[in-house]
C-alpha cells in the first residue's frame, strides 16, 4: 500500500471512532430523555390528583361553613 492509502485509512478509523462515540453519547441521551418524559408524566399526574384532593376540600369546608352559618350570603 502507498502511503496515500494508509492515510486515508487513518483516517478512515478515526472517522469511523468517532461516530461511534456520537452513537453511544446520543442512545445515553435518548434514555435520558425518556427518563424526563416520565418523570414528567409522574408529576403531571400527582399535580391532577392534588387539584382533584384541593376541589374536594373546598367543597366540604364550603358544607361546614354553610352548617355553622359561617357562610356569607351570595351577592348577586
């Protein structure tokens, strides 16, 4: 082989390293993405379930005031 060929050779290998190492770093950050997707989708779903527990509050202190006749009236 002449020296040419070896070189592009080199290069070559070195090319080739190198995309492999872009493979590897971009499979990392596709998993760590998933990752925040699901996090994300966890909070999400605890914020439902809070605002649903906060609806259900507000209704019954809305009861007890109205038995207490804490309530004020509604103005309209």
């Amino acid at each position: 082989m002449t020296e040419v060929e070896n070189l592009i050779l080199e290069h070559l290998r070195q090319l080739r390293g190198s995309i492999d190492t872009m493979r590897e770093d971009l499979r990392e950050l596709k998993t760590r993405m998933g990752n925040l997707e699901n996090q994300n989708a966890v909070l999400t779903n605890q914020y439902a379930i809070m605002s649903i527990r906060l609806d259900r509050l507000d209704a019954r202190v809305e009861r007890i005031e109205r038995r207490l006749d804490l309530a004020e009236a509604p103005t309209s």
